[in-house]
C-alpha cells in the first residue's frame, strides 16, 4: 500500500503578524517547509508527498510548484476539514499528515512513528505532547496535559468515519514541540536550528 505525506500549509498564521506566508518563513535561509519536505522524502515509508495550500498561501503554492512539488489546493476552513477535503479528493489510502510549521523535523523521527503505527495495528495514530515537555522548550502552548503534535496517520479509506481507533504515541522531543506559531516560536527555532545544523540529519 502507497503511503503519501500530506502537508498541511494552507492556515492563515495570523498568530505572526507578519507580511510573509508562515511556511515560507526563514529559517536558516530556507523557507520552514523545505525542512519538512525533505524529512518525508527521506523516509523510508513515504512513497509520495504532497502539500496542500489554500487562498491563504498563494505565494507558498508557487514556490513548490517551482521546485517541482505537489501543490493541492483546499478551501483553507481548517486543518482538519483540509485534510479530510484532500483525502477525499486524492482518494489517498495510507496517509501521514504533518503540519509545514515543523522545521526540525527528521527523516528517522517520521520512520519511528510509521514503526509505532505499524506495530499497533489500528487504523490511526497521533503524536502527542506532555506540558512538562513545552514548558521545558519554552514554546507558548496550551496547558493541558497532553497535545497534539501536528503528526497524524490515518487509513484514508476510513475518512468519513466519526471516530477511529487510534494510537497515542508521546513523543517529548524538541523535533515536534517545537512548531511555529509565534514570533518567540520562529526566534526559538532559528536558534535551535543554528546549533544542530552541524550534525543533523534529515
């Protein structure tokens, strides 16, 4: 079975309050979704990827599409009514979802949650984050116990349930709490990436 990333870059990022779109942001002098782009196509378990971009991310979908990238365009509504619209559109089977607000993303971080999902056999899976784990990166989230991460799989073929069955992978690893929602996100980034650059991997 074809697995596709989907990446959802198609949120308004008013929370930023800047000219730019958020997914093209800089982040050591690559726009932040290319980071994600290459995590997937360094996975060994995506077979195909494609970004979905919105009214909102005009400038984000030309850019792709300039270096050869998959561009779906949705309505922009929301994450998830996006991602159940490209689901149905593309009539995707195995579907990993991550948000393009993930810049530190890897390779072997995506292939450690296709293992987790392979071995507990449900039809979905969600990476989580604990409070403790936010707190400590300094990244202004919510204060609730456990938070979704922005990484989903799904068995596209069940998109029109209400519910699946799914598993709940925490994962307290600076990778995915830190997405970029804020000004004092996107700084933190910068810096964070600065020092791994060196020795990172995608």
């Amino acid at each position: 079975m074809r697995t596709t990333g989907l990446i959802m870059a198609g949120g308004k990022g008013t929370r930023m309050d800047l000219d730019i779109e958020k997914p093209l942001l800089e982040i050591c002098g690559r726009p932040m979704i290319f980071y994600v782009v290459d995590a997937l196509r360094g996975s060994k378990d995506v077979d195909d990827i494609i970004v979905t971009t919105s009214e909102h991310t005009p400038e984000t979908a030309e850019t792709l599409k300039k270096h050869g990238i998959k561009v779906l365009e949705t309505s922009g509504r929301g994450y998830v009514e996006d991602t159940q619209e490209a689901v149905k559109k593309l009539g995707l089977e195995n579907v990993l979802v991550i948000s393009a607000d993930l810049p530190l993303i890897t390779s072997d971080l995506v292939d450690e949650v296709f293992s987790r999902h392979k071995a507990s056999g449900k039809p979905a899976l969600t990476v989580a984050l604990s409070e403790s784990q936010i707190k400590k990166v300094g990244s202004k989230k919510g204060c609730t116990r456990l938070i979704p991460a922005g990484i989903n799989i799904l068995d596209g073929k069940r998109i029109n349930e209400e519910q699946l069955e799914e598993e709940v992978m925490i994962m307290d690893r600076v990778e995915v709490t830190l997405n970029v929602n804020t000004p004092e996100d996107l700084k933190l980034a910068r810096s964070t990436m600065r020092s791994i650059q060196p020795f990172r991997r995608q």
